[in-house]
C-alpha cells in the first residue's frame, strides 16, 4: 500500500504552464514561497522577461526556479518540456496547467481555422501536458488543470471556449483512475470569469457588467480567490480526486 502523500510542499518539484503572468504567475510564487522548485513555463518570447520575473521572484526566496518556453501544442514541445524539468530538479511532483485561449463569437462564425486553434490550445496540450506529467509523477503527486465555470452555463456565444475545455473533465475522471494505487489525484479548477488581462479583450462594458452580477459579491473572481485552492489540493485536499471544482462565488454551479 502506498503511503499517505506528504503535505508539504517544501522540496516538491512543480510545473506551472501557463506561468508568466495572471494565476499562473501567482500560483508559481506562491509554491515558490511554500519552498517547491518552479518550472516557470511560458508560450512566446513576448513572454519571456515577465516569465523571467516570476523566476527572480521564486529564487529570492526559499524556492529554486526556471523558466522554460514551449508551445504546448506541440506533443514534441510538451515531452522537451518536461523532460527538462526532470533534468533541472531531479523528479516531478505537481503539475498545474493554468494556460488556455479565449474566443467568444457566434458559433454561425466561427472558422474551421479558430475552432482548431481552440482545441489545440484548450483541449490538445492539456491532454498532453496531463500526459506527459503521468508519465513523469512521482507517487503522490498531484495534477491539476484550469478549466472554465462556463461549463456549468447555459449561454452563447463561447461554443468553441466552453466546448475545447469540456474534454478536459473526462481527461481528468479517467486519468485519475488510471493512476489508482499510487496516490496520484488529478482534478480540474474551474474558476469564474477573472479579473485578469486573459478576461477583458473578449468583453464589452455591458457583458463585464453583466459578469459582475452574476458573482455573489457582484465582482469578478480574482486570481486571489483561486490561489488558495491550487495550493489546497496540492497538499490537504489530496483526498479530492477525478473532480472538477468550480470556484465562482456562485457564478454557475452543478
């Protein structure tokens, strides 16, 4: 029988996709804080000095950090990726994917090209990334990918958003019980719309607002708000396993 996982995160080896900015950033100084080693992914070079501040961040600490450039589209770039990350720290222990695309536009006109690009982003690398970190994990460790609240909606206009981050939900429910005997959970973080620089371009004033009210306090969901969680299931919430947690402030439920 395999022990129950260690809740420390002190000495634990983390990856964070996605991680130059917005949760990511924050999720990845905040393990830092905790003591983990940090790979600090980022997608393009127009991301690479804020990638590289999250670094200084972490290192200035307690934590060790990198940062690594992929495109996690790519099946090639994702097994790099983490191949990397066993290099630098010698094992993995938590994988937290928080990278992913918006579009919002009619499903009448939406183009072949952007409904591949959705899946590609939103549904192909979280599949790998998932894959790749299984592959890797040590017994124990703990998976997590970000998802949407908007699962839970019944709306229009975010076919291709909502519609390449539902897969991801049965991804996790049949990983999770692939990997049973070793202690290994992997969930899914599904956040309400945040108050971040990922959630403005796709909005007007109107649908922001409209957003807002939908949120118990009449606000967006912070990055704040979904930091706490991340770290919980990464070390006390390790019983949780197979699920989808979503975290709105009751913006959508099921």
């Amino acid at each position: 029988m395999v022990q129950n996982p260690d809740k420390n995160l002190s000495g634990k080896v983390a990856f964070v996709g996605g991680a130059s900015r917005n949760l990511g950033g924050l999720i990845s100084t905040t393990l830092g804080a905790d003591g983990a080693s940090v790979a600090v992914h980022y997608n393009s070079e127009s991301s690479r000095a804020k990638a590289e501040g999250v670094v200084a961040e972490i290192n200035a600490g307690p934590g060790r950090a990198f940062a690594i450039q992929g495109d996690l589209t790519r099946v090639s770039e994702v097994e790099r990726v983490f191949d990397e990350v066993v290099n630098r720290f010698g094992r993995l222990d938590c994988s937290v994917n928080t990278a992913g695309m918006v579009l919002k536009k009619p499903l009448t006109e939406i183009t072949e090209e952007e409904y591949d690009q959705m899946f590609a982003v939103n549904s192909k690398a979280a599949f790998f990334v998932m894959r790749e970190a299984a592959r890797r994990i040590e017994d124990g460790g703990k998976i997590i990918t970000i998802v949407t609240s908007l699962l839970a909606a019944y709306t229009g206009l975010y076919s291709s958003y909502a519609g390449s981050k539902a897969p991801v939900e049965h991804f996790a429910r049949a990983l999770s019980k692939e990997l049973f005997g070793r202690n290994i959970s992997v969930n899914n973080i599904a956040p309400g719309p945040m108050d971040t620089s990922f959630f403005y371009p796709a909005e007007d004033d109107d649908s922001v607002a409209y957003h807002k009210a939908s949120a118990m306090n009449g606000d967006l969901t912070k990055i704040e708000d979904i930091v706490p969680w991340v770290r919980h299931l990464l070390t006390d919430g390790w019983w949780a396993n197979g699920q989808t947690l979503f975290l709105n402030g009751g913006y959508t439920t099921r």
